[in-house]
C-alpha cells in the first residue's frame, strides 16, 4: 500500500526528531576532556583558508544559479544572489524543515515569476544531487580499491547507500509529485546543452572547493589520513545531509563521520569533535544572512 503524503510527512518528522535526540545523546556522553583539546588544536589560519573556501564555493554556486535563472530570463546581480543565498541558508539552519530553498524563492519572488524561480532551485538541487552521487560513486570505488576495508561492510554500505537513494527518490517523487509534473514544462524551457555542462562544471568546482575543508580541517588537528581520503569523506557527509531526514544534517552528519573516521582508527570522541567544527565553520559563514534576514526579514532589494 502506497503511504500517504501526511503519513510521509509524519514519517520524516519523526526521523528528524529521532536525529536530534542522537545527537543529544552523542553530546551527553561524549569525553569533552577529549574533545575540547582538539577544538584548541585549529590554528587561525585554518580557520581563514576555511572561509575563504566555503566563500569561493558559495560564489561558484551562486554563479550557477545565475546561469540557470537566466535561462528563464531573470536577470539578477551577483550581491542580491549572495545575500539571499545565505539567508536561504540561515534559514535551512534555524527551520525543522529544509525551506531554505522557499526562502530563497520568497526573496526574489516580488519581482519575478514564482514557478520560474522555484524550477531554477529544483535545478540547483539536481545539479548538487548528480555531482554528489557521482563524486560519492568515485570515491567509493576508491577507497575499495586502494584500502583494505573488510568486504562484509563494502556489501553493507552498497546495500544502505542503494535503499537510502531509492527511498529518497520515492519520498521525494511522492511529495512533490503534482509540481514536477507542472514544472515539467517550466523545466525544459531554462535547459540547454550548454547550461546543463555549464552548470554540472560549476557544481563540480563548488564541491572542490566546499569539501576541501574537511582536509584543512582534518590537516589542522592532525590527522594523518591522506588528503583525497578526508574529501571523499566530505563527499559522503554531503551525500547523507541531502536526505530529508534531519535537521540541517543534525546526528546523521556525526554518525557518519563517526563511523568513516573509524576505518582511519580515528576515535569516536575526537571524530565528534571534528564534526562540530565543521558544522560550526558552515554557521559561522552564514552570520552575514541572519544579519540580513534580521534587518529586512520582507524584502530585498
């Protein structure tokens, strides 16, 4: 039988509240004398090559997204885009649900076409899910290839990892159904081969430099696990936050970076700690969008 789309609803509600409660549970017994130290071990200059890399990334992002709103002939600049990305942002961070993105579409809604601007963030989306899937894709037969990871949790993740992207699907499809199937139209009018390519190398860019951060972060309080391992890690990270399933990533991201960081002999403790500064580093570089979101929470010129 078919689940409805209140019992979906209900279903990923509670999820999100079974992964809060898990991270209340990982921070309740963590060993901070532990943690704490590693917080310490992050030099100031990490911390700037960490903005500069989620900036250089949002800019690149930010520039895809133009490309694609010019597709349906919206035509905004580049400082409008910025500031309501990172409102969008702020609010996937402070909202129970993922309406970052309707945020977004709000701010630059007064001015042009709501289902033109709502077809370029499903867009967006596509373009982050088939560079992520592909990313995670190579950097799984990586790591089977040249680390000894025991078969029996190779057969294990392939499993989860094709239930979980099925179950997204369905989940997905079911909700949002009616409007893919309106927008259909909307979609193939802002898409061309040149866009799509365009597009796709942007997002590619965007991941390079986004997921670099988990190696100068992993660089900075020493871990000594090779560089293009920590990005696909990244990579894996992402791949599960995409899933509307937690709040902004909130007890999954650390689960999973707890467990990957275990195949490196990377304690539970220091791997929580590692994964609270990267979650601390993304809301630090959102506070300029909770400065404006705050100043004009309406309207955006």
């Amino acid at each position: 039988m078919i689940l409805s789309k209140k019992s979906i609803k209900v279903i990923v509600l509670l999820f999100k509240i079974a992964t809060v409660i898990l991270f209340t549970i990982l921070l309740l017994k963590a060993d901070w004398e532990t943690c704490i130290p590693v917080f310490n071990e992050l030099s100031l200059l990490n911390i700037l090559l960490c903005f500069l890399l989620f900036y250089t990334g949002y800019f690149v992002k930010i520039t895809r997204w133009r490309n694609i709103l010019k597709g349906y002939e919206i035509h905004e600049n580049y400082f409008t885009l910025f500031k309501v990305f990172l409102i969008g942002g702020y609010l996937g961070l402070i909202s129970p649900g993922k309406i970052g993105d309707f945020g977004r579409l709000y701010y630059l809604n007064n001015k042009n076409d709501s289902n033109a601007i709502l077809s370029s963030l499903i867009i967006d989306r596509i373009n982050d899910l088939i560079v992520l899937v592909l990313l995670g894709g190579i950097g799984f037969y990586y790591l089977l290839t040249f680390h000894k990871i025991p078969l029996q949790i190779n057969l294990a993740t392939i499993i989860i990892f094709i239930v979980i992207i099925t179950v997204f699907t369905i989940v997905i499809y079911l909700l949002f159904k009616n409007k893919i199937l309106h927008f259909l139209s909307i979609f193939k009018s802002g898409i061309s081969f040149y866009n799509t390519i365009f597009q796709l190398t942007a997002t590619i860019l965007a991941m390079i430099f986004l997921y670099s951060t988990f190696i100068v972060v992993a660089n900075g309080i020493g871990f000594e696990i090779p560089l293009l391992d920590m990005f696909f890690i990244g990579v894996f990270s992402g791949i599960i936050n995409l899933l509307p399933i937690s709040i902004h990533g909130i007890g999954v991201r650390e689960i999973s970076l707890i467990y990957l960081l275990s195949l490196y002999q990377i304690v539970s403790d220091i791997a929580l700690a590692y994964s609270l500064i990267i979650f601390g580093l993304q809301i630090m570089t959102l506070l300029p969008g909770v400065y404006w979101f705050y100043k004009d929470p309406i309207k955006v010129n």
